[in-house]
C-alpha cells in the first residue's frame, strides 16, 4: 500500500518529466530552423491558453468568493436589523402567523431600502407592523401584589381594549398614546447607593423615551409617540408640548447661550425659541441643506405617521450642538452637515465620516480643545470612530485622526473626556482612546450583557466617572481617572425596567431616558 500511495504522489512529476523528455526529443530532431520555430511558435501559442485560463479560473474563484463574502454580511445584517426590530416592537414568535402573506409581499421598496438603511430607534414602518401589533403585557409589582384584584377588574370586561384598539385608526391609536397625563413624581424609597439614589419619574409619553437633555431648570424630551415635551424641572410640571413630528423624535438638544432647543425627526431639525408662552419653531433645517421657516409646518395639525424619505434627504441619525452653541452638527449618510446657527445656513460638511457610502454616521459628540477649538467626533455603523478638527466649519472638512483598531460592530456612543475618547458598541465592550497620540490604552470587553446605548460623565469636574447604559436597563459607574484601566465602581441592575436610551447630567444630578416611557432623576450621593 505504501509503494502504491507513493507512486500516486510522484504521479505528476513523473508526467512533467515526461514532457520535458518529450519537448527535448522533439528539438532534438529537428533539421531546419523553420521546425524548430513552428515547434516554439505552437509552445508559445500552448503557454499562452494555459495563462489565459487559469487567469480566468482565478478571476472566478474571487469573484464567487467576494459574492459569498457579501451576502454573510447581507445576511448578517440582515439578522441584526431583524432582531432589533423584533425587541423594539416586543413582538412575539406568532407574528408571522398574523400578517398576511401577501401583505408582506407588497412591501414596497422604498420602505425596505428605509428599513435596511434606517435603525429602528429613528423610524418604524407602521404600514406592514403597527397595522398588526400584538401586544405584550408585563405584569407590574402591584399586578404580582394584589393579582386578585387586578384579576376581577380584568375578567369583568377582558375585550373591551382589545375591541376599542381594534376599531381605532393609526391616528386615534397615536393620539390614545399621546394623551397621557404628564408629571415628575418623587420615588418613596428609590434604589440607592454610594453613587446614586432615585429621587423622582417624569411620566408623560405614551411610548419609550428616545433622547433627554437639560439646562439648570429645563428639560426636554424627545419621544416615540412622535412628541417633545418641555418640562421645567424646578416646578415638576409640563410646560409644553412641541408638536407632533412625523416619526419617532429619536434626538433632543438644547442650544447653549440661547433660548433655542433642536428636536429631530426622520430628515428635520426643527428649533423651537422656548422664550416666548407658545414655544415657536421658528426654522426646519433639512438633512439635504434645505431651511424653511417655522411657519411653513402647522404644528397644531396632526398628520399621519411618516414613513418615506423626500428625494435627495436622509434620516438624520445622529446630531450634536457644539459647546459654543454657535454651530449645528447633523449627519447625512456617510457624512456629517456643518451649520451656522446665527445664520441659519450650512457652511460646510465633515468629509466621509465611514468608510463607505452604504454605511451611515451613528453617533456624534462634539467638544473644544484646549486652543479653543471645535472637535468633533463620529463613530459609524462601519465600526469606526473619526476625529475633526473643525475650525471655522467652512468648506469640506477631512478627518484627523481615525481610531484602530475598529470595533466588531456598529459604533453606538462616543465621549471625549478628559483627553481621553470612550467609544462603545453593539460588540458590548468599550474602548479607551488618547486624545494625544490617538492609540488605544484599554479594552473593556462585555462591559455589560448586552450592547451599550449611551456614554455620559457624571461627578467633580476633572475626577468625572464614565457612566454607561445598556438595553437591558443597567447602569454601571467607572473610575477611568485612577489608572489607564477602567474599574467597576458601582452597577445599577435594572434601573429602568426597559433599555436607558440616552442619558444627560448636571453637577448634582443624572437623568437616565428610558424605553419604559420615563425618563429617571438621579441624585448625587458623592460630597
């Protein structure tokens, strides 16, 4: 058996030997010089059809290779995007048993290709799902409490919601979520630690609290019941709502040193001059560079949810105002939109923010370097986090620095710091970055059980903790400043009971939004 394995092996060296024996015979026996050369000329011709169809082979093999590449991350995202709606919409395994076949089929592809683009957080398709929603009851502690009591009440009339809703238009269903009564109670015996204690809930949105910011006395918040409201936080009461916006308002900032608060919606910026008792929009900034007054949209007018983009806009995923409060910061796409507040115009644009068209800006967070400088930073559903210096904002701006290594999935929060830059993402750890060199110092791998939605600072200036926030609801305190190192100081297991959205602080408080419809007030325990 071996003697036979062994010839096998030699099998084809022996036949090129052959050959080369054969070709020498060949030029051996030739007489004229015009053998020789018809001889050479058909080798060369041989040579030249063996070259041409291994290249092609190779070129076949590459290219199936590169197919098999691009649908693993299609399919990935596939999967991914998948996901993220079935959580977010808390839908259950029997969907599919629900909608109709062929109303799933007449998707059209405008809204697949949003669906594909967008993340859930910023816009939902209500036109295949909100028409067929199951819902899901999560029995509260008063439920688990007192369940005979909730039992009768429910068993005296157990369809008389499910009827009202089925009955119900999009619209009443929306204002249904809309109409709720809006208040910031104080918490009896709030969760409590060596960091924080829960003092009050703002309650007042019908659906999950996307974004939070706030001023010494104000807050504003921006909602999924298509709402944002004002609250003024010393009073603990409502002061207004800031119309109805045509999706989701997935983003809420205030503009520092003025009297103007950005809420945003699919492709719109609106500012709204909280000076006057009517909270005026008085511009629409458009994703595309577009400005219109505020008159030019009825905001007492309650349109239909919107779930298509005008041609040659995009959803704004991700937006900051810079310390100054000088300069608007809105991403389109791959790329990120520089606006002059004072003039209400664009000036310029931060050059491929990701490394490719298809991918989009996530995040932004923008800051002043120590000359006085405006920085901006972006991280991207490409898993990379850029570094602008932005100067005066005018013309195409190019990165300064990138950051590598990448993470493993799309960027979700960015924070500069200290001189240090803390990036986090779906891949659940969280990256410590110099500002000085731009090299990685720490890796916190599965800083939390799952993928981390916000980043703040919160505590004495210069000795701040990094405080981050999970889909799950967990709140988790690091001390970044003692050491290179990130250490654990304190976790807040469940400190809403859905995921925290987005966080802000104060020198005394935290203010953690939440997809349970509140927003948290935290207060300091650190003297």
């Amino acid at each position: 058996m071996g003697d036979i394995s062994s010839n096998a092996e030699n099998e084809p060296e022996l036949d090129v030997g052959l050959k080369k024996q054969t070709i020498k015979q060949l030029f051996d026996g030739c007489d004229t010089l015009s053998e020789a050369r018809y001889l050479l000329q058909h080798l060369f011709d041989l040579c030249i059809d063996k070259a041409v169809l291994a290249a092609k082979v190779e070129a076949e093999f590459k290219e199936c290779a590169a197919r098999i590449e691009q649908l693993e991350q299609q399919s990935s995202l596939k999967e991914q995007l998948l996901t993220s709606i079935i959580e977010d919409k808390n839908l259950v395994d029997e969907l599919d048993g629900l909608v109709p076949t062929d109303l799933r089929k007449s998707r059209t592809s405008s809204q697949s290709s949003l669906l594909r683009s967008v993340s859930p957080s910023v816009v939902e398709d209500s036109h295949t799902l909100q028409n067929y929603k199951v819902r899901r009851h999560t029995a509260t502690q008063e439920e688990l409490l007192f369940a005979s009591a909730n039992a009768s009440d429910a068993n005296a009339n157990p369809t008389s919601e499910a009827t009202a809703d089925a009955g119900d238009s999009d619209e009443k269903k929306d204002k249904k979520k809309r109409i709720k009564q809006s208040r910031i109670l104080p918490v009896k015996d709030g969760m409590r630690g060596s960091i924080l204690t829960r003092t009050h809930t703002l309650e007042g949105h019908g659906r999950g609290v996307l974004s939070v910011d706030v001023t010494d006395s104000l807050m504003v918040t921006g909602s999924k019941d298509r709402t944002a409201k004002l609250w003024d936080i010393e009073a603990c009461r409502e002061i207004r709502t800031l119309g109805v916006h045509p999706n989701n308002v997935h983003l809420v900032k205030f503009v520092p040193y003025s009297n103007y608060v950005f809420t945003f919606s699919m492709y719109e910026a609106r500012a709204w001059d909280y000076r006057s008792p009517d909270c005026i929009c008085v511009k629409v900034l458009n994703s595309s560079g577009q400005v219109n007054d505020g008159d030019s949209i009825d905001v007492s007018q309650v349109m239909p949810r919107q779930n298509t983009i005008p041609f040659l806009e995009t959803v704004i995923t991700a937006a900051d105002v810079d310390p100054t409060g000088r300069h608007l910061f809105t991403s389109f796409a791959a790329y990120v939109r520089v606006w002059n507040l004072s003039e209400w115009k664009p000036l310029g644009r931060l050059n491929a923010a990701s490394h490719s068209p298809k991918s989009e800006v996530s995040c932004l967070r923008t800051t002043l370097s120590p000359e006085g400088s405006i920085l901006a930073y972006t991280g991207s559903r490409d898993h990379y986090v850029k570094e602008y210096d932005v100067g005066f904002g005018t013309g195409v701006i190019e990165s300064k620095c990138e950051f590598t290594p990448p993470h493993y999935d799309n960027v979700t929060a960015v924070l500069p710091l200290n001189g240090h830059l803390y990036t986090a993402s779906k891949d659940l750890n969280i990256m410590k970055f110099s500002l000085k060199d731009g090299k990685r110092e720490h890796l916190e791998l599965r800083a939390h059980q799952q993928y981390i939605q916000s980043l703040t600072g919160f505590g004495p200036k210069g000795k701040e903790l990094l405080v981050s926030a999970c889909k799950d609801g967990t709140l988790r305190f690091w001390d970044v400043a003692s050491s290179n190192r990130m250490k654990l100081v304190e976790e807040y297991s469940k400190a809403h009971q859905d995921g925290i959205n987005s966080m802000c602080s104060t020198k005394s408080m935290l203010f953690t939004a939440s997809g349970d419809s509140t927003v948290g007030f935290w207060k300091s325990n650190i003297e």
